[in-house]
C-alpha cells in the first residue's frame, strides 16, 4: 500500500478554537477557525481536500493543503517543486524543516526515506497542533517537532553541533519571510549545520525586489545555486560544494531516484526544467542583520 499515513475524522475542538460540522464557506467545510499568537487560523475542507490558510492584515494565505485520502497526491505546485532537493542530495540521513505548515512534506519524507531523522521547527504552538490533529503529523524516534522561532532553534543546533543533509527554509508570516531568517548571519548559521555535500533549499517568491535579494544573500554563503518553478514560487537549491554536479548528472539522479522511490511527483522532469539559470539580479547589495528591510522590499514590484 502506498499511503503512509491517513486522516482520521476530525472530532472536537481544542479550546479557543471554533467549528462546526454544518458550517460552509463557498462550498467548503470550515473544520477550525482560531486565533493564535501570530496568526488567524482557518482549517477547511471541500470534498478530499483539506487547507490550512493563514489570515493577517485582511490578506488571506494558503499555508498548507492535503488530499486526505491520498496526502502523498500533493496538492501545492512547490510541494512538488521542493522534491528537487533530492537529486542533489538523494540520500538524506537528517533533514531539518524550517517552517512546518501542516507538515505535509516531512511526513512524505518520512515515508520515502524511512530511515532518514526529521526534524521540524514551527514558531507558532497552534500551528503544530493544526499539523497534528487536521494534517496527521506524528512525532516518533525519528520525527521531532520544535515549537521555537527558528532562529534562535537554529543557534541551539549549532551548539549542539547537528549536521544535517537537506534544510528546507519555508518559513512565511503572511506573505514574506520574516526578516530575521533572511540575513546572511541566519545562512551562515544554515551552513554550520549542513554535512559537506548538504544541500538547503528555500521556498522564495518572485515579483518583487526582495527576491533578488534573498538569492544573492544566498550566494554570499552558498554560491551553487539552481533554481525551479516560476511564477508564485520559485525552489533554490543552494550548496557549498567545490565540484557542483552538471545538469545531465542531476537528471540521471532523479531518474534513478523516481523509478526506487516511485515519486508521485515527476522529479526528472522538475529537474530537466530547473537549472543553474540567470533569473536574479547577480549585483547589488545583500540582507544582513544590520540591513534588512523585506517588508519594504516586498512592495517594490520587480523588474
């Protein structure tokens, strides 16, 4: 059988939280509606589909989606697009999640890479619950939740002296990341974690200036980078290594690796239409924790 994990009913409410079974919203059942800390907090669900969406600044943001009778069938484009890590780093013993959602990938990475140790890092209590009780996230020996700003989680790994294979940065509040998690001091203290051949790949948003800031912010520290997807979301994978594979090598990866794992995602084809490309501004200044303005930066429309 495929599915690693199914859904259970929701039944309850945790406290503060509001829903009702005959409660709709444009066809969709509305599961949760909470306010945390950070966030306003919406769980619906029309038909299979299950989303978590975040409400700030009367914006609304899909955080995360799942087909509940087959979670592994994914349902946002840069689910998919993320899984393009794996043909530059196909066999990850320890991967880090900053940023969890409904967490929706750590869970299809545990069932591809069982042995693999996941960690995740969400600043937001609730959210974690959501993940849990609507999403079907579980903690195990090998699948750990921390409930920390992922900064200052980051530091205590770094003393700890962790290494992992994969981090995947996809941390938002509203529509930006925030800016603490952007800096060139945050990616160094990315690299410190990574083994040497380790790859972190980042969830950005392209059509405003501060994409092309985060990128060359990115190559400061790790000046490999490839790039995939366009439009809402753009995957990069960025590395230190001195010899960064070619492009045919990457494909044959992912072409090994789609016929062992049977991806539900086409990864070769990802990979074939991802690449070392020239889609960011290569000169101009970088985010540091002196300078850093992304919520400005994020009103500029880009060129």
């Amino acid at each position: 059988m495929r599915r690693l994990w199914l859904l259970a009913p929701v039944l309850g409410v945790w406290a503060g939280g509001v829903a009702a079974a005959d409660e709709f919203d444009g066809g969709s059942k509305v599961l949760l509606e909470k306010e945390s800390l950070y966030h306003y907090l919406r769980v619906t669900e029309r038909g299979n589909i299950r989303h978590l969406q975040f409400r700030r600044s009367g914006s609304e943001y899909e955080e995360s989606a799942i087909n509940v009778a087959d979670p592994l069938e994914f349902e946002l484009g840069y689910y998919r697009l993320m899984f393009a890590g794996f043909a530059h780093k196909p066999d990850p013993a320890a991967v880090l999640f900053i940023g969890l959602g409904g967490g929706t990938l750590p869970m299809a990475i545990r069932h591809y890479f069982p042995e693999a140790r996941v960690d995740g890092v969400e600043l937001d209590p609730d959210v974690a619950l959501v993940a849990k009780r609507y999403f079907g996230l579980k903690e195990d020996d090998r699948m750990k939740v921390y409930v920390r700003d992922g900064r200052v989680q980051v530091r205590r790994f770094v003393r700890e002296k962790r290494k992992y294979d994969m981090i995947f940065l996809d941390a938002f509040r509203g529509g930006y990341i925030p800016y603490h998690l952007t800096t060139k001091e945050f990616i160094e203290s990315l690299k410190a974690l990574l083994t040497p051949d380790g790859v972190v790949v980042s969830n950005l948003r392209p059509g405003f200036e501060s994409y092309h800031y985060h990128r060359r912010t990115l190559a400061a520290v790790l000046p490999n980078q490839w790039s995939y997807g366009s439009g809402g979301n753009v995957i990069v994978v960025s590395d230190m290594r001195p010899n960064p594979p070619p492009k045919a090598a990457l494909v044959a990866t992912a072409e090994r690796l789609q016929t062992e794992k049977q991806f539900t995602v086409d990864l070769p084809a990802i990979v074939e239409e991802g690449g070392m490309r020239d889609d960011y501004h290569r000169k101009g200044p970088i985010l540091t924790d002196d300078y850093a303005p992304t919520d400005v930066l994020r009103s500029i429309p880009r060129d």
